[in-house]
C-alpha cells in the first residue's frame, strides 16, 4: 500500500506540475500550426495578387509557414523551462556555420531570388548571361537553365548571372544588323551605294524605322569599307544578315563592283652576280 500510495502522490506531483504546461505546450502548437497555415495561404495570395513569378510563391510562403512553426517551437520549449535565449544562440550560430559551408549555394539562391523579382529575362528570351548564349528554358531557385544556338543545355548558376552583365536580345522590338561590305578604290562608291540600298530595302524583313544607314566608313589597306546598317524584328536578325550576305556580294559583283580581299605586292629586285 505504501508503494502505492507513493505512486499516486508522485503522480499527482508530476500532473500538478507538469500538467498546465503540457496543455498549454499542445495548446499552443495547434494554434501555430493554424496561425502558420494561415499566414502562408496569406501570403500566397498576396505574391498572387502583385503578379510575383511562379516558381517563387511556393517558396516564399512555405519559407513563412516554417518560420512561424520555429517561433512555435521556441514557445513551447519556453513553457517548460528551457531558456529560449540561449537556444535561438545554438541556431543562429548553426545557421552561420551552415551558412559558410554552403556560401556558394546561398549566392546562387540569392541571386535566384533577385532573378525572380526583377525579371531581367523570362522564359523564351535568347540572352547572354553568366559566360553562356541561348533560349532560357527554365529560371530556377539556384541555376538558370539555356538551350545554346547549336541545341545544347547548359545549365549556369544563378550567381554568375546576377553578378554580370546580361544581354537580352528577345526583351527589344528593334535591333540593328551591323554589316561591312569592302569594295574596289576603282568602284563607283555611289553605284556601290545605289546597288546596296535597293537590296536591303526589297528584303521584307527590314523596318522602315529606323531608317536604313549605308555610309563610307574607312578607307582600308585593301578595300574601301562601307557600313550597312538595317533594321529588324529580333526574331529575324540571323536570317535577314545571312541572306544579305549573300544577295550583297552577288548583285555587287553582278554591277560592276568587286569585293577585294587582301592582299600583298612583292618586288624582286636582282641582285649583281657576286662571283662577278
């Protein structure tokens, strides 16, 4: 009777000492799971509602619901006795210790988020960024995902992007084709015009506006230089500077103009017999 007697008193102890707190521990985890669900349903509609990219949203508001279930967690262990101070201590410096170890990863996710926000490209853009050219295919937490002009994927780190300087050939209406086309010193520098001119202009891929630029631009050792500057649709630019290749060395020649290419004179002078 004694032994149970014993029990029943330490029993009683333990459910007067303990037994608010355990109440209130499981009290307060439900209503953080609640009060976390909400906040992220919140805050999924708010990033939905200002038009936030996709692959983010998951992201932010999941990081929110984690977030408040570890406050939650630092509560309950608060209620009994644990001293919060020196726990939340312990993580911050396991998180910096993490943090280093993982410092290349974290730029990458850093600069993924400010690839998201800022939307210096989307998806579909042909770019030049983080050393690579081509079709963006998928722009992600960490890496960036291109689709090179000769069908390869390659996939760059978000931190070589945003630190650099990116080119955006697909996010413009208009872009310039930059063209030199050399002719003789013995052309006629108006009739090279004249024939340059009409070519570029029967092409219906070039823009009125901006106007097109056919000029003398340098005289060079070999050829006089002539600038060639059209306008297009960036989705025409290869092909439209492809075929004016062409078409521009074949009506040139087909006009009396000749495309130099360079070359050298070489003088021998003869030298008096030595054995003379």
């Amino acid at each position: 009777m004694d032994n149970i007697d014993g029990i029943v008193t330490l029993v009683s102890q333990l459910v007067s000492t303990w037994g608010l707190r355990v109440v209130g521990a499981i009290a307060v985890l439900i209503l953080g799971r609640i009060v976390a669900g909400i906040m992220r349903g919140w805050t999924r509609r708010l990033l939905t509602k200002s038009h936030t990219d996709a692959t983010l949203v998951p992201f932010l508001s999941s990081m929110v619901y984690y977030l408040v279930i570890a406050f939650t967690v630092i509560a309950v262990l608060g209620l009994f006795g644990v001293p919060t101070a020196s726990f939340v201590a312990v993580l911050g410096a396991a998180g910096l210790a993490v943090g280093l170890a993982l410092q290349g990863t974290l730029s990458s996710f850093a600069a993924g988020v400010m690839l998201l926000v800022f939307r210096p490209f989307k998806v579909g853009d042909f770019v030049e960024a983080g050393g690579s050219t081509g079709v963006v295919k998928e722009v992600g937490i960490f890496t960036t995902t291109l689709s090179t002009p000769d069908n390869v994927k390659t996939i760059v780190p978000n931190s070589q992007i945003y630190g650099a300087t990116i080119s955006n050939y697909s996010d413009i209406e208009k872009r310039r084709v930059d063209m030199v086309v050399g002719i003789s010193y013995d052309d006629d520098i108006g009739k090279a015009i004249e024939v340059i001119t009409g070519v570029v202009k029967a092409d219906s891929r070039v823009l009125a506006d901006p106007e097109l630029q056919v000029a003398v631009s340098e005289m060079a050792d070999s050829s006089v230089n002539l600038v060639v500057r059209p306008w297009c649709q960036p989705a025409d630019y290869w092909g439209l500077k492809f075929d004016l290749t062409r078409r521009l060395k074949e009506e040139l020649e087909a006009n009396g103009c000749s495309i130099p290419y360079p070359q050298q004179d070489v003088y021998m002078h003869q030298v008096g017999d030595s054995a003379a």
